[in-house]
C-alpha cells in the first residue's frame, strides 16, 4: 500500500511537470490541470498521513488535518473540474454564456465545504475519540451528498452540451465524473481512500493525454486548413495566370489547362498518386508562364519565325523557371515551365538535358504539350489528323519522348481517352 500511495505521488509530480512543458494548451488550461494534478498529489498524501496517524494520541492535529484535507480535497478537485469544463464550454463550445447548471454546481460546492467546515466542530461527518481514533460522524453519508449531486449535473451538463465539445473530449469528461462516484460507493464499505485518490490520479492522467491528443488534432486540423488554403490560392492563381498567358494566343487559346489535363491523365495511367496528380496539374498548367515575356507579335505572327524570333521564342523555359523558382512554398512549380522543351534525346533546350535527366514531371509535360500543339490549329496549319500525331508520338519515342509517357499518351489514343 505504502509503494502505490508514493507511486500515485510520483505521477501526480511528474503530470505537473508534464502540463508545464506542454506548449499546445492555452494558459488557462495549463493551470487548471496542474491545479488539479497538485490536488490529487495533496489529497493522497493527506489520505496516507490520516491512516498512519489515526489513533496515535501524540501529535493529533496532524491525523485531524489531514482528514479534513482528504474530505476538502475531494470537492476542490471537483471544482477546479468544473472550471475546466466551464473552459472548454466557452472557448470551444463558443458558448456566450455559462450554463445554470454549471452555476448549480458551483453553489452546490460552496454549500459543501461551508458544511464540511461546520462539522468539524459538531461531529457532523467524523470525529475523533479520547485516543485520537477517526470514527464516521451520523450524518457521513452526507458527506457523499453534495459531491454526488455536483457530479451528476455535470454529467448531465456534458450530456446536454456534448454537440460543443469534440467527440475526443466527451468520454474522457464523462469518465471523471463517474469514477469518483463509483469508487466513493467502494469507499463507502470498505473505507480504502486509497481507491478513491488512485481513481482520481488516473482521471486526471486521462483528462491530460485526451487535452493533449485533442489540441494536437486542433494544430493538425489548422494546419491542413491553412495548407488547403494555401493550395486553393495557388490554384486560383495559376489558373487565372494560365488564361492570361493563353490570352496571348490567339490560335492556341485554352492550351495550358489542356496540356494540364492530358498531364494528369498520363500520370494516372502511370501510377502516380492523387497528391502527385494535383502538383503535376498545377505545374503543367504553367508550363509556358514564359511566353509572358515574348512579344505578342511574334507569340501571334502568321508564317515561318525567322532564326531570330524562334531564338526569342527560346527563352521562354528560362523565363518561366526564373518566374516561378521565386515561390518557395512550391519549390517543384518551376519544372514543368523549364524543362518541357528538353528531348529524350538531348538535342532540346535550354540546357541539353538527356534521358532520365530530364525531370520527370517535364518528360510527361512533353508528350502532353505536343500532343495538344499537334492536334490544335495553329496559325499556319490545321490541327492534325488523330492517325498523324499518333504515328508521330511513336516516332518520337526514345528521341524526343520518354518512351513510357509517349507508350501511354498513345494507348490512350487508342483508347479514346482524350
């Protein structure tokens, strides 16, 4: 007995070290659970001081002390319960007002201690005997009364108000207040405190982890809010950026969104998953950012470039990559717009890259933007014939394709997929 009373002690110290280091609780809350953690940790040594010193006649005022912290102790920890829920109801639930129930249940604990006090001088709940012995009072078992009433409107104040707490929270805050009640029945035959400020310890050590468990998802939950913002801003961006790239165009009007599509598809096919697919959507859908800064009479010239405009029209990857590395918060963006024009061969630009140098991403945005390049019109000719571009793509297989992504865009022909 003694080993479990100075083990439920050393969690009770450890748990309050453990609120104070934990940063995802308010400060509010931090202070509510150590309070409660020191009360627990009080109302143990207080039960294990009354055992050791009942019937000793010597030093009695310590045996009576600590009686009356164990009686008192039990209600400050069910008070200081109640505020935290009262917390949790205001902060969470957004409740603008403190239920009456809750207010019930702080007069019900003031009427307690206020008659916990008045028997210590009539007997009223214990008393001691000649020899310092602990003896119930007439009325003990109304000292279970009023804790028993406080923590049945609790529960019936988390039942009514559960639709504004997280489902996390609900069983351990019903669980607190049950226990107590359980093991003060027990207590009530057996007279073993030690159940009841071990059932207590464990309450808190519960309330603590779901507390923890309940503010980390509360982080996480913000988190992927913020990320799916962040997500949704860049979409937005990028499509509006894409139709103005493509306002440039006349003949090629709605080339990046669909070069972005037929992206996605080949990635499908090649097994890559719904996060991939999303990135590649957005970085295809920005693959000729560039062409911002190509002049719109070359961009829209009628005929042949000159070796001059075509030299311009190059520039176009190195623009696009020095636009976009510029985002940090999408360090991948940049790939389609710099590579898309590099062959599998190496004879592309802007930098030669060969086979499996060439990033990924860009080998699939290749096939796809020349697939749409050679099915749209073009100022100097028609969209080709189906047959056409797909004998092309197989020609360009392992020379100006990836033979994979090209094999893929061509069964998707077959297919009918595009």
């Amino acid at each position: 007995m003694i080993k479990i009373t100075y083990g439920l002690i050393g969690v009770c110290a450890v748990l309050v070290i453990f609120v104070h280091i934990t940063d995802t609780l308010s400060k509010k809350r931090k202070v509510l659970l150590s309070c409660m953690a020191l009360s627990a940790m009080l109302l143990t040594i207080a039960d294990r001081l009354s055992d050791i010193y009942d019937g000793v006649a010597i030093n009695g005022y310590i045996v009576r002390t600590s009686k009356f912290l164990a009686y008192a102790l039990n209600l400050v920890i069910i008070f200081i319960f109640t505020k935290y829920l009262k917390d949790l109801l205001k902060q969470e639930g957004k409740l603008e007002r403190t239920p009456h129930s809750i207010k019930a249940v702080e007069y019900i604990l003031a009427a307690a201690f206020t008659t916990l006090v008045v028997s210590q001088f009539i007997g009223l709940y214990y008393y001691y005997d000649e020899a310092n012995k602990y003896h119930r009072g007439s009325f003990y078992p109304g000292s279970y009364l009023y804790a028993f009433t406080a923590l049945i409107v609790l529960v019936y104040t988390i039942a009514k108000y559960r639709k504004n707490l997280r489902k996390r929270l609900i069983m351990p805050l019903l669980l607190f207040t049950i226990m107590p009640v359980v093991t003060s029945v027990i207590h009530y035959f057996i007279d073993q405190y030690t159940l009841t400020s071990g059932s207590i310890v464990a309450m808190a050590i519960l309330l603590y982890a779901s507390s923890i468990m309940d503010a980390n998802d509360m982080v996480r939950s913000a988190k992927e809010k913020e990320i799916e913002t962040q997500k949704l801003m860049l979409s937005q961006t990028a499509a509006a950026l894409a139709e103005a790239i493509d306002a440039k165009d006349t003949y090629t009007n709605g080339h990046s969104q669909r070069v972005a599509e037929y992206a996605v598809k080949i990635a499908e096919q090649a097994g890559k998953t719904k996060e991939e697919c999303e990135e590649i959507y957005l970085i295809a859908l920005l693959h000729d950012v560039g062409k911002i800064g190509i002049p719109n009479a070359i961009i829209n010239k009628k005929g042949k470039l000159t070796d001059e405009e075509y030299e311009i029209i190059k520039t176009h990857p190195v623009k696009g990559n020095e636009i976009l590395k510029k985002i940090s918060s999408s360090p991948n963006l940049s790939i389609g717009a710099h590579y898309h024009h590099e062959r599998y061969d190496g004879k592309g630009y802007p930098e030669s890259l060969k086979g499996e140098e060439i990033p990924e991403i860009a080998r699939i945005i290749a096939v796809a933007d020349t697939y749409d390049a050679m099915t749209s019109k073009r100022s100097y000719r028609d969209g080709l014939p189906i047959a056409k571009v797909r004998h092309e793509l197989i020609r360009g297989m392992g020379t100006q394709f990836d033979t994979k992504f090209a094999g893929i865009m061509v069964s998707l022909i077959d297919e009918e997929k595009v």
